[in-house]
C-alpha cells in the first residue's frame, strides 16, 4: 500500500508512475478530490470540537454560579450533532480512499523499465548453453507418461483437470528437488527453514497484496473463518511479523519454505493445459527477506543468485529478465524473472520470480523496525522462488532425456535419489 501522505504531495508524480501500470488518471483525480474533502471536514470537525468544549467550560461555569444553562445546553446538542453527522461523511469518506488505495499497485523502482507487457521486458543475461539432440525431444508429458511416473488421467478422475499424481521415481525426483533446494539455502545461503501453515486468513492475504484486488485467483474454504488456501508460502511468511516491531539489529531476516501452492488459474483458459506447467496444486520452494530499505536492492541481487545457483547446481540452462512495469506483479517495486530452458516448446519458461516490494507489503501488513534515533520505520520485504519444484520436473525431463525415453538425473540430485542415476521404464517404479 502506497503511503497516504506521499499520495497527497506527490499527486503529478504518482499519477504519471501509476500509468506505467495501467492504473487511469481519473482514480487518482477521484483520490485527491476525497483527500481534500476529508481533510476540510476534519478542519471543520476539530473547529466544532473546539467550539462544544468551550461551551461546555460554560456551561459549568453557569452551573457553579447557580444559573441557567438551558440556552447554552441546546447550542451544544446541535453542535454534537452536527459533529456525529460530519464524523459519518468522514467514515464513509475514510471508506472510499481507502478502497482506492488498496486497488493502487506499486510504484516502480527508477531502474524497472517502462513497458506495457512482456513484450518490453529486458533480458539481462543468459547461463548455460540450450539443449541440443540428435533426435526429436518430447514434452515432458509424453517423457513422464511413458515411464508411468506422472498420471494426468487418474488425477481428472480423483480431482479434475490442472491435477496429477507423481508416482514412484517421479515422486522421488520431486522429493529430491525440494530438498536439494532447502538444504542449498539454508546451509549454503543462510536462511531459515520454516514449515508454514497452508491455509491463511484475510487479514494475511491482505497484508502481501493478493486482498482484495485477486481473490478470484484463489482457494477459499468455504466456512465463517474465511481462510484461504496458501497461493504461496509467500503469504505465510511475510506475515509472520504482521503488526510486529522486528529489532534492527536482526536484519535482515531470511526464511525459505517447501509448501504446496493452490491456484484456482482464473483468466488462463486455454493456456498450458497439459502438464505441470499451470497447475491448481504445485510445490514451490520459497525465499523471503525482512531488509533495512538502504539494503534491502543489495538484497534482492543476492537473493536472484540464490535462485540462479539453484539452476547453474542443477546445470539447467536459463535467462534473467527484468520486468517492465506492465508486466510486473501488484506489490512487487522491482521484480527479476529467471526462464529455464524448455526444449520440446523451443522457449524459455518463468521458473522463479524474485521481487523487491519495498515498503508496499509492510505498510498493509504494518512490519516495522526501530532506527537507531528510536523511530519506526517500515522494513522492505522481498520474495523469490528458490524454485518452482513442478517447473523444475518440466526442465529436467526434458534438458535430460535420452533417446530411448529414458532420463538421466543431474548429479547433484543423485544422492537425494539413493543413488539412481537414470529413470528407465525398468526402474521408474522405485
């Protein structure tokens, strides 16, 4: 959530940034024409006030002195009312901006480029030479399902479409990715581990930024608690110090979690409907930061290493892009992409997104700490997949297949894979 304050005084400035976003001129018009009448009615009020509380002092004066008050009594009834009346205006007022300001994204960081989709995004670099065959490479689908480690059909049946089982070396492989994932960041990149929870209420959702603008992209269950299904233990994370004052001196904080990730895909129709691509159930492994705003772009730079040692580890070939403002997410200040390398679709494909919301998440979700003078500040936070363990599955079946259907698995998953070094139809079921 942007501040209010800097709204008001930098009005022409936000107006101009917030069009990069696809946000129109008239919400922000709509915006400084409430704040100038809130901010008359509060004068009025506090005038008002101002007013009952002297003829209060009067009234008692009169009563002290044993005389008649009556006159003086009605005069402040009507200004109590008059005040009840502009505190109503001003609730409803209150209402207003602050449906605006919640559907407001993210300024962007100077250095995000201008752009309208992914169209205009800038590649950055590239590691690791592209795949190449001496035979005709299959989706990782038709890879998966000759083997008969991943089944799309039984899991239409159980769940529906967008839904799959991993079975026997598939599940393994999915397994040893995750946990080759967490064990790198936390033994080499200094996180936590953290098991969050995968359901979340309201109040968590808001404070990331999914609330209220993305509910449609969610899980609900359908109860009076109104929790939520996880989109991503981004939201569990970052909400750990909600309304809470983390010490200075602690920062930065960095936690990293596996979690499942549940997405009702709204709007994607049509898109990806086969394999691990999109699914409405996926595995992600997350990283998040809790960073002193003067660090915390050191931070994100650090954090897209992390992800991209994940990938150089798993010696996939990929790209880091940075995202223009039109494509960039709702909190996300600045946000990298790295694409693995996705053979059978001859195309790179988002595989981790690391971001930096600067003050946009803590301010909804009110994380703050105390500088060295004893001032709050809003802390930045920071969120990137470190990765996205389906998408991952997709990248390895299909940069590691062989000719005769089989997969090699990279090296350094092997002794998380109790030693196999090949999945083979022989094999496939452990």
């Amino acid at each position: 959530m942007l501040d209010r304050r800097y709204l008001r005084d930098h009005i022409d400035e936000v107006v101009e940034q917030l069009s990069h976003r696809g946000i129109k001129s008239d919400i922000l018009n709509e915006f400084k024409e409430l704040d100038q009448k809130r901010r008359s009615l509060l004068s009025q009020v506090e005038e008002k006030k101002g007013i009952r509380n002297k003829t209060s002092q009067e009234i008692a004066n009169i009563k002290r002195n044993k005389g008649n008050a009556d006159e003086k009594i009605q005069a402040m009834q009507v200004i109590g009312q008059e005040i009840a009346e502009l505190d109503e205006t001003l609730n409803q007022l209150d209402n207003d901006l602050a449906q605006i300001e919640h559907g407001l994204p993210n300024l962007a960081h100077q250095s995000v480029p201008v752009g309208e989709d992914e169209e205009d995004n800038l590649e950055n670099h590239r590691w690791g030479q592209i795949t190449e065959f001496d035979f005709e490479p299959l989706n990782h689908w038709d890879i998966a399902e000759n083997l008969g480690i991943l089944d799309f059909e039984r899991a239409g049946k159980v769940t529906g479409s967008r839904f799959v089982f991993y079975k026997g070396l598939g599940a393994r492989l999915e397994r040893a990715i995750y946990n080759f994932m967490l064990d790198t960041h936390v033994n080499k990149n200094g996180y936590t581990e953290v098991i969050p929870p995968y359901i979340v209420n309201e109040k968590s959702m808001f404070g990331t930024g999914q609330y209220p603008k993305f509910k449609e992209d969610t899980f609900e269950l359908n109860d009076d608690r109104n929790f939520v299904l996880i989109p991503t233990a981004e939201v569990p994370l970052t909400n750990y110090y909600r309304d809470e004052v983390i010490p200075m001196e602690e920062l930065p904080v960095k936690f990293t979690a596996m979690s499942p990730s549940f997405r009702s895909e709204a709007g994607s129709a049509g898109r990806d409907t086969r394999g691990l691509i999109r699914m409405h159930q996926f595995h992600k492994v997350e990283m998040i930061k809790f960073a002193h705003p003067e660090s915390s772009y050191e931070e994100l730079e650090a954090m897209l290493k992390d992800a991209e040692g994940i990938l150089q580890a798993l010696n996939l070939p990929y790209r880091v892009i940075t995202l223009c403002t039109g494509d960039m997410g709702f909190s996300a200040a600045k946000t990298y992409d790295i694409e693995v390398w996705v053979p059978a679709q001859d195309t790179y494909r988002e595989i981790s997104s690391c971001s930096n919301t600067e003050s946009f998440q803590a301010r909804r979700a009110m994380i703050r700490y105390r500088n060295a003078e004893g001032k709050l500040n809003y802390v930045h936070t920071l969120n990137g997949s470190g990765l996205a363990v389906g998408r991952t599955v997709v990248a390895i079946l299909e940069n590691y297949q062989q000719a005769d259907g089989s997969v090699k698995i990279p090296e350094v998953l092997v002794p998380y894979m109790g030693g196999v070094t090949e999945i083979t139809k022989e094999n496939a079921m452990g």
